[in-house]
C-alpha cells in the first residue's frame, strides 16, 4: 500500500537551511565552568542534580538557581549541560513563575533559537490563567485550566505508566527546546517523574535500524487536546509562542531522529503521547514500528532516571533530547506544579550529525 499523503504537513526545508537559522540568536556570552559547583549525575545516561548544601565526599560550594539567573554566562553554561544530560535538577531552588520564564527563554536564546521563538501559549490554557498564558499548570485535578476538569482519578482508571511517556508539544511545527517544572503542591508521597534520554534510545538500536530510521519522518498530533477544546466548545490558542504556531488542528510532521544543535547529536524523536504514524510506511508498517520504538523507551529502565519532588524542587530538561512521563500513583491528594516551556527551532536531521556515545568517545580517545 502506498503511502498515505499528509495535506496538513509542512514542506521540508533543506537542512543546511534550516541549520543555519539556529545559532542566529546566540547573544555571544562565554559559558562558564559549573563543574566547580556541587553535583552528581543520577545515572549515566541522564540526569544531573546540583547539591543544595556541599557533603564530605563533595565539598564544592553549592549553585542555586538565582544565582544562575542574575549571570549570563552560567545561563549559558546550564543550558549546554541540560541539552548534554537531558534533564538538570536543583533542590531548594525558591523560583517563581515569572523566574521559571525567564530561565527557559534564556536558555533557549543561549542556545540560538529563532528570534520570533518565544515561549509556549498551550492550546489549553485559557486567557486569564491566573499566572499568565506563558505558564501551564501541571495537576492531577484538571488539564492546564480549570474548565478541563480530570475524572480518572481513581485506580481502576490510570491510565497505564507505558502510556504516559512524551515530550512536549511535539505537535507544533516548532516544538519545546527547554522546559522548567516546579511541583508546588506536594503529596506526601508519590506524584514522583521520569525521564529517558532520546540519545541513549538511539544508541541503543542497532546500526541498521538506525539507519533506517534516519530517512522516515512522522506525524505528530495534539488529538487530546482538539477533542478536550471540542467538548467545550472552544476554540485552541493561537500562535503559541511563534508564528509557525497556528491552526485549529495541532499536527504536524517531524523527523524520526532529530540533531539537537547544542550537542549535534542523534536523538529518537518519536513519542506515544503526540507521535501517530510514519508517513513513508503504510498504516500497519507504521503501527508495528512505533509500537517497538514507544516499548524501546518505556522498557529500557537504564536509559530512564526517577525524580522524587520535594518543597522547591526544580526540573530543567531539553525537550528536543528527552521523554517524560509522570507516576500516577497520588489518590485524592492535589499534585499541582507550574510549567514554562520556551519555544526552539524547526526539527531536523542532519546526516553528518553523531551518537552521544560516538562522540564522548572520541573526545575521551583525543
């Protein structure tokens, strides 16, 4: 069967194109060195957490988060290591929302975005959200407002924790670069959130299907929302946070591997919650393969990194490099937090791009 056309999918750009508009922003500050601050890495694959308070096996002075924000040279620095470990904890971090803006919009300036990429409007947040149309709020009561109450709270109706994994707004022609969360209503416990490195899924395929993958590209879509917006009979946002970012029917098309152009390596950029069909593939072709590719994120408890929220925890995480997925185990306790998203540039592929594996290599061997 041949494949089936996509009228809504953007023409591709060429990629050295579309390379060449990433970097334009880049406000030409020289990162500093975060390695003399306090801090572990949660796994190998992923995950970074800068200490609050120095130990006996790490006597480093601590980095807070306003710190970082009043210097650019260690916004810049912060954000080349988000992009690296895929997702950068700080505890005790005592941020705003109106700060949670402005670090992941700096973040994505350091790091090049286009000029008219600000940050995320979600197609569900209303106008007059109480901390502005630029800050999504994550609750296990409602979906990014409050007309779009939950009524699968219960234990019966989770949804199942292989479900739950994505990346954020990939149904945007331009999706997320990074990403901010703080959960400001804690449960006692549970409510905790993973993540997976996209570098690492990648890596971990064989050569031949990696290949393979690099010539496909894929449909995103923002199916839940649409039909949320439909049952209320309102209208989606729009031009959420670029002007490429318009259209009632939020869907899109992206490569299956995506260069993140920090690093330049290959991530899989293909996820369950926004991800519906490979568009070079007939329907079951595509169905087969993205069920393996959503099983390979989901299973590979390694690639993966847990984070247990408490009072002022902050995530920051590269939503062009990483998956996501919330635990789902809180029963009538509020888990409530607030969310910034920053806007980056169009995905691409670019064939002369490396694995994270391939290219730490090399630099060790040097």
């Amino acid at each position: 069967m041949a494949p089936v056309a996509v009228p809504t999918s953007p023409v591709a750009a060429p990629v050295e194109a579309l390379k060449a508009a990433v970097g334009a922003l880049n406000l030409g500050v020289e990162a500093t060195d975060l390695s003399v601050y306090g801090q572990f890495d949660n796994t190998p694959a992923t995950g970074t957490e800068f200490r609050s308070v120095p130990t006996k096996a790490d006597a480093r002075p601590n980095l807070t988060i306003k710190e970082v924000l009043a210097d650019d040279a260690k916004l810049k620095a912060l954000g080349r290591l988000v992009s690296e470990r895929g997702v950068v904890f700080f505890r005790d971090a005592e941020i705003t929302p109106d700060e949670q803006k402005v670090l992941v919009d700096k973040l994505g300036k350091f790091g090049g975005k286009p000029a008219d990429s600000t940050l995320h409007i979600h197609p569900l947040t209303l106008p007059g959200s109480v901390h502005g149309d630029e800050i999504s709020i994550i609750s296990n009561e409602y979906v990014f407002d409050g007309k779009f109450k939950r009524d699968d709270k219960t234990v019966i109706q989770r949804v199942r924790g292989a479900q739950q994994w994505h990346s954020d707004i990939t149904f945007e022609n331009l999706p997320s670069d990074y990403a901010s969360l703080v959960i400001r209503t804690l449960p006692e416990v549970g409510g905790d959130t993973l993540w997976a490195s996209a570098y690492e899924a990648y890596d971990r395929l064989s050569a031949p299907t990696q290949k393979y993958l690099e010539g496909l590209t894929a449909v995103h879509k923002g199916q839940f929302f649409v039909d949320l917006a439909a049952k209320l009979g309102v209208e989606v946002r729009e031009n959420r946070g670029s002007p490429q970012n318009i259209g009632q029917d939020l869907q899109t098309v992206h490569p299956v591997i995506r260069t993140n152009p920090v690093t330049g390596w290959k991530g899989l950029f293909v996820n369950r919650g926004f991800t519906k069909r490979i568009v070079e593939l007939s329907q079951s072709e595509s169905d087969a393969l993205l069920e393996f590719l959503f099983d390979h994120v989901a299973a590979n408890h390694d690639i993966q990194v847990r984070f247990r929220w408490e009072a002022n925890s902050l995530a920051i995480w590269d939503n062009r490099s990483s998956f996501h997925a919330a635990t789902q185990d809180v029963d009538n306790v509020t888990r409530e937090g607030t969310r910034s998203v920053s806007i980056g540039e169009k995905p691409y592929f670019d064939p002369n791009s490396k694995s994270r594996r391939a290219d730490l290599a090399a630099k060790k061997a040097a």
